[in-house]
C-alpha cells in the first residue's frame, strides 16, 4: 500500500465538514426539489407534488410550447411580536421550480391546480382525440 499523507487530512476535513454542517438548525432533506408523483388515467394525467404548508397564492402555473413550469415560492413567518415570540425556528422559505415536457395529447385549456394537504394537484385533461374509444364488435 502507498503511503498518502493528504488523505487522513482529507479524511479529518469531512468529520470536521460533518461536525459542524448542523449548526445553522436546518435538517437537509435529501431532495434538490419538491418530491413527484406522475399518473396517467383514461382521461388525463394526475402531477401529484409535495408542497406542505404552500397556500394556493404561492404557486405559479405557466404553460408553454409543450412545456408545464410549476413554481413555488413560500415564506415561512419568523417575526416575533410582543405577545408572540419566536423561540426556535427549524422550517425556511420554500421555493422550487418544476418543469415537465408534455405530450401533444394534452388539453392546455383544461389544466387544473389546486393545494390540498400538503400537496400540490395538478390535473391535466386529454385531448378528446387522444382518449381510448371503445368500438362495439357486431356479430352477423
């Protein structure tokens, strides 16, 4: 085995990096973004995001050249008053933006959004064209 002196520095500087990476009271998450959830049903698609404590106010819904941007900016109280003080505060601001590239065989005109507990809900509807059509066998 070769003798690296850089390495046990290297080691030494990642517990200190571990150490000391809790001290400003945040948990990391793991995620870049907000967590998705995609289904597709006969008549359209479900985008199901996870947004808890976003307001209906706080999103943002734009629809482009075959592009759904969805962005979401919340801001999370940290003011203290006389007859409220903050003591701890381990929630932040909120923000992230998704982008998904759609098919052709969705209807921009009938896209729906709402919040409902803690997730975003995006319904996004079929073009007629595109939904499945039953066609009736007759027997002669």
């Amino acid at each position: 085995m070769i003798y690296n002196p850089v390495y046990r520095m290297e080691t030494l500087r990642k517990i200190a990096d571990r150490l000391f990476s809790g001290w400003d009271a945040r948990q990391e998450t793991g995620y870049d973004t907000a967590p998705v959830n995609i289904y597709e049903g006969a008549d359209g698609y479900l985008i199901q995001i996870a947004a808890p404590g976003v307001k209906a106010g706080d999103v943002s819904v734009n629809f482009s050249d075959d592009i759904l941007t969805v962005a979401v900016k919340r801001t999370v109280e940290t003011e203290s008053s006389e007859d409220k003080k903050l003591l701890r505060s381990e929630r932040g601001n909120y923000d992230f933006t998704r982008s998904f590239s759609l098919t052709n065989d969705v209807d921009p005109e009938k896209i729906d959004a709402k919040v409902l507990n803690g997730f975003l809900l995006l319904h996004l509807t079929k073009t007629p064209q595109s939904k499945p059509k039953k066609i009736d066998v007759k027997v002669n």
